[in-house]
C-alpha cells in the first residue's frame, strides 16, 4: 500500500512520479502506468530507494533499459525504481587478469565497446546487447559463443535491509538466460555492481571484432520497436526455426507482429498492446507444444498486470 509516509520518505532521496506510463521507458514501447517512478542516480539512492519500499512494504521493481521485459496494459503495482547508477572502475592487474568493476545500471553495450576499443578484451561479444549490467547479471547476457558467466568474478548485492553481499557465478547459480534470480531462488534483493576478469587484447582487432558483429546482428535482426529474441533456443534447435516450422513467421495481432527476418522476434508496429504481445507469445507456445512437444521457455519477463 502507497502511503504518505512513503511518499515523503522516498522524495527525500529526489523527485518522484506518480502514475508514470511505462510505455516510455520498455524498448517494446508498452505497458501501462507504476503507481511510483524513482530514477536512482547512484548506488546510494538505489540501495535506499530499495530499503524503504521493502520497510513500507511496498512491492519493487528495479527496471535497468527497458530491453527484456513486458509489462502489462495495467501498469505495475508499487515503486519502479530506474537504475541509473552508473560507472566503470579499471582496468587494473589483478593475478594476469585485467580487474574491471562496472555498476549495475551501466549499458552493457557501452561497457564492451569502451573496452574493446581500450584493447581490454573479454566483453567484446556483449557489443550489442541492449541491457544493463544488472540486468546482464540477473538474465546471465550472452551472444556470439560469450555469456557473463565466462568472466564474472562476483557480483554485489543489497539486501531489503541495505547489508550489501559478495556472490560468484556458483552462488548465482548462472545458467542459459538465467540466474538463482530469475529461479526466485534469492529473493529481495537487488545488483549493486559485477567484477570482471578480462584480459589485455590488441585495440585494431578488438574494433573489427566489434565492427564485425554489429555486422552480423544488423543482418539477422529486425529494426523497430522490440525486446530481442522472445524465446530461449533449445539445445539443439533456434527457437526461430520452430516459431518458423508452425507457420507463424508474419502474424500479426493487432499492431504485433512476429518479425518476418526473424521469428523470434515480436515487433510493436506503431500502437500494439501489451495484450496483444501476450497473444501472440501464448499462440506460439500452442502451436509449438502442439506439434513438437516442446514448451518453449521466454527469455523476457511479464511484469505488472493487464495481459
């Protein structure tokens, strides 16, 4: 329940919106109104942003760039917390390694990048993955045969009462698109920053590195609005293909619309729904248990309410 004692707690921190439409603020370009917007500009404010919400009881949601969520026509329930706090610490030795520290609510993209083109290497397949740091932590980015697990050290976290711990990939339980996050296997908690062991690589080829997977994902993935692929892959077979298979390639509901270069990808065409989305998400899954038996797992998160 949004209390003035909360309100009045939270403002104290910086500017609060009231009914704020999270159709601005998600890469699909829906979703309905958050009954509390805070923009957290550092560690601090998103530490204590997330303390007092949990200390009014007040349920939170930490939205990092908007890229792997879908959120509901309705809007989300209690305090959405933007995470803008941002930065990169290092490159300094550490063991052989090159030790990098970068905050939670830095671009994922921006990070690599600046890297790849500082001759650090490690990070360049995460060039064009348009998620945060955080984000990359709780989903476990990857792309191109790289994945973070492959270099994180540790993360740091914050409880709901603001104690801030230590945890490696293991106690994370990192796996394909997941984490003991997404499992729901930690709870109330929220990342603060990753360590990073990359190592030091020649400038010139890191940038045609870089140049040729921007390349490559320009030529397989679909302009538009979008949150990337929709779907896990299977072990052994693309979730595009099977999306392809049943022939839904194309479809559209309303103004969503499964992407014609790739299937496994949900484009907003201009004034879609995030009903609409949610239709074509359930109608794919259908006609793939259906005639493959397999249940395809989402590699975006529903969030709020409304679908």
């Amino acid at each position: 329940m949004i209390t003035r004692d909360f309100l009045d707690e939270l403002r104290r921190l910086g500017p609060v919106r009231l009914m704020e439409p999270m159709r601005r603020h998600t890469t699909w370009g829906v979703g309905g109104p958050a009954d509390v917007y805070f923009v957290a500009r550092s560690e601090d404010e998103l530490v204590r942003a997330f303390v007092i919400a949990r200390q009014h009881d007040v349920p939170v949601f930490v939205l990092g760039s908007g890229s792997n969520v879908l959120v509901g026509d309705e809007g989300i329930r209690g305090l959405v917390i933007e995470n803008q706090a941002t930065g990169l610490e290092g490159p300094r030795p550490d063991n052989g390694w090159l030790l990098v520290r970068a905050y939670s609510g830095t671009s994922l993209a921006t990070a690599a990048r600046r890297l790849a083109f500082a001759g650090v290497a490690g990070l360049e397949w995460a060039c064009g993955i348009p998620g945060t740091v955080g984000g990359a932590v709780v989903y476990n980015a990857g792309a191109y045969g790289g994945c973070l697990r492959d270099v994180l050290v540790s993360a740091r976290l914050a409880d709901a009462c603001g104690r801030v711990v230590e945890m490696g990939p293991q106690e994370l339980a990192l796996g394909y698109r997941g984490s003991a996050l997404t499992r729901g296997l930690l709870r109330d908690m929220v990342v603060l920053s990753v360590d990073l062991h990359l190592w030091e690589g020649d400038p010139q080829v890191l940038k045609r590195r870089v140049r040729d997977l921007d390349a490559r994902r320009k030529a397989a993935q679909p302009p538009g609005r979008n949150a990337g692929s929709v779907f896990k892959n299977l072990p052994d077979r693309p979730a595009w293909w099977l999306i392809d298979q049943v022939g839904l390639r194309g479809h559209r509901i309303g103004d969503a619309q499964i992407s014609e270069k790739h299937a496994n990808f949900i484009l907003n065409l201009g004034k879609a729904r995030a009903a609409d989305i949610k239709a074509l998400i359930d109608l794919v899954r259908q006609r793939v248990q259906e005639r493959f038996g397999v249940d395809l797992e989402l590699e975006v998160t529903l969030v709020g309410e409304g679908f």
